[in-house]
DNA sequence: TATCCGTGGTG
DNA sequence: TCACCAAGGAT
C-alpha cells in the first residue's frame, strides 16, 4: 500500500468528526477553511457554528453590513480574514450570479484566498486534484523525508509544494488532503510526536536519525514591538465615545480614543488629554497596566476612565455604555470591558 | 521579499 | 515563564 492509501486508511479510523467534513457545500467548506487559517480546529469550531448560523448562504452574507460580519469574527483575530470574506460573497453574489466558482484558479483569484485555501476548497467541494500545503504538511513531509531545507523561504515552500503534489491520490485528493494534515494534527505533531504509535516510524528518517525535534527548519525569527497605549474611556452620563480604526492591527474594529507613548505608560499630561477635552473633565480613575501579547507586539495598555460633559468628540460615535456590545471590539478592549462593566 | 496581521494552546 | 506554533494571505 503507498504512502496516500495508508494516510486515507488511517484517516477512515481515526479522523475527528467536524461539521464541514459532511458538506460539499462551497460557501461551507469555504467558510471553514478561511476560519481555520493560522487556527487550532477546537478554537475555530464554534466560530464555524456560529458564523453559519448568522449567515447561512452567500447571499446573506453579502446583504450583512461590515459591523455585523466582525462582530461574530470579534475574538478570533485576523480581521482581514473576515473583511476579505465579506468583500469575496459579494464579489460571488454580484459577478458570478452567486455560483461558487469550481476551478482552481478562479478559485485562488478570490480575495483572501491563497495556494493554500484553493487547493483545500478545489479538493474537498469539486474533487480536484490539488495537494493542500500547510503546517501540518511541511511538518510531515520534513521528518518523513528528512528535509532540512527551511520552509519559510520561497525555495523551500516551492520544493514542499512539489513535493506534496507528488504524493497527491488523483483519484481521492479530498481524503488524501484531509487524511495528510489530520496525521500531521493528531500523530506527527510540533512538540511530543506520538511516533511510538506512528505506522510509518520505520520508514521516518528523522525518527531514524533522531532529527524529529529538528524538523521542520524554520528560518527567521520574529521581532516584537512594544507600543504603549493609553485608551480613554470618556463618559457623559450613560454615554462613552469610540472610533472605528482604518488602518493596522484591528483594522476595522471599534476602540475608545487614545493616547500612544513612545518609551512608556507615564501619566498622560494635560496637552494630550486636552486634545480630546476642551470641557471639563475629571479622572475618576485608572487600570493597573494591562499587558496584550501578539505575535508581533507586546502592547502595554492603560484605561482611563474620564467623567466629562463633552457631547460630540472628533471622529468618534457616541455609544451607550449598555450598547457597546453592538460593537466589535479587539480581545484587549473586550476583557477590559467584561472584567469592569 | 520581508513584514504585518490575533489569539490561545503547549511543553 | 516564554518561545513556538496553528487547515496562511496580503502588501
């Protein structure tokens, strides 16, 4: 039995039971996969869920305003990936009569779609002969075949890519796809591989050179920021103020006004503070400094709560306090809330 | 092409 | 505690 057959045979025996694993549904498959990008199955699951019940169609979908869109992705991060979702449903529902496309280019042409999502939705909605390359696959196919080539390099992604279309099963690249990067999920995972139980362990050559927690290489190295920011939670009796960001991380979410520092959380003073308030306004007070870590920055943020009789602010919407949750919001801004109001 | 884009789990 | 990583893609 070849390397695909007995992937899909351990898949038939092992697999989890996932929702999106009995459609051939387009829209639902496509819903799923995007979900999933960069994103443990068991985190995004309940976003599927809850995503396919508020729009249950593309046409839905494309009818939703941007808010309503972010506000069942708040939480689950990489906005882009649901402002690109929204943007694709009613490219479909306006251009292509709201048939989903069925070939793969047409299908990588989509915004927010890449290699990756083409080939899983081609595969697993149209039967399509394309090899998924994701994290799962790099990871396996580097330790089976031993392959120190680093994979976050256009060199190493192309040799992967050939590499896992060479194994591709023409006539099951739906299972094969779903079988290859459930092994990589469950058995050949990143930290303690279950390869004492793994049917391919003899034939593994970094199990057999010892080189398992060597691979896959990875090149570069990610460098954090640190930003300090302090937002100003300004109230007038039952009202608060905030602005929708336009550009950077959260793009498209909803945030109280705020102050950013260079080198530290000091006191904001007066000149700053006196940019938003011309009026009266008193500190009530202050949140101790709350640490958010992202992949990229660590943001050392500080709430202020201040009691003014400002009635309009520049570029921000009035909100009542009880009405914010119409709003999505970043985690950040979401647990501060939850933990003070 | 290097960098940016979130959040939570893991050991 | 902390670095790494997850069904990647856009710019």
């Amino acid at each position: 039995m070849n390397f695909s057959r007995s992937l899909i045979k351990w898949y038939g025996h092992n697999k989890r039971e996932l929702p999106w694993r009995n459609t051939r549904d387009a829209y639902k498959i496509w819903i799923s996969e995007i979900i999933l990008q960069q994103t443990k199955v068991k985190f995004g699951l309940k976003y599927y869920l809850k995503f396919l019940q508020k729009f249950p169609t593309i046409y839905v979908l494309s009818d939703a305003k941007e808010n309503e869109v972010l506000k069942v992705w708040e939480g689950l991060g990489y906005y882009s990936r649901a402002r690109n979702l929204h943007y694709t449903s009613k490219f479909i529902v306006n251009n292509l009569n709201g048939k989903f496309p069925n070939t793969y280019l047409e299908i990588l042409n989509l915004k927010g779609i890449g290699p990756y999502t083409a080939a899983a939705i081609s595969s697993f909605a149209f039967k399509l002969p394309f090899a998924v390359l994701d994290g799962n696959v790099i990871r396996l196919l580097s330790r089976y075949f031993g392959i120190k080539v680093p994979f976050d390099n256009l060199r190493g992604k192309k040799l992967f890519q050939q590499l896992s279309q060479e194994l591709l099963n023409d006539n099951d690249p739906d299972l094969h796809n779903q079988a290859i990067m459930e092994f990589g999920a469950l058995i050949c995972k990143p930290k303690l591989p279950k390869c004492d139980i793994c049917h391919f362990n003899n034939l593994c050559y970094a199990f057999n050179y010892n080189l398992v927690k060597k691979l896959p290489v990875k090149q570069k190295k990610i460098k954090i920021k640190k930003r300090y920011i302090n937002y100003l939670i300004i109230e007038n009796n039952n009202f608060c103020f905030v602005k929708k960001r336009n550009e950077g991380i959260w793009r498209g979410l909803y945030e109280f006004p705020k102050i950013e520092t260079e080198d530290s959380l000091s006191v904001p003073n007066s000149k700053d503070f006196s940019k938003y308030l011309k009026n009266k306004c008193s500190i009530i007070r202050h949140s101790d400094i709350i640490i958010h870590k992202l992949s990229h920055q660590h943001i050392f943020a500080k709430f202020w709560h201040i009691q003014s009789n400002v009635n309009q602010l520049e570029s921000c919407i009035k909100v009542r306090f009880n009405k914010l949750s119409n709003y999505p919001f970043s985690t950040l801004i979401l647990n501060y809330l939850k933990d003070n109001y």
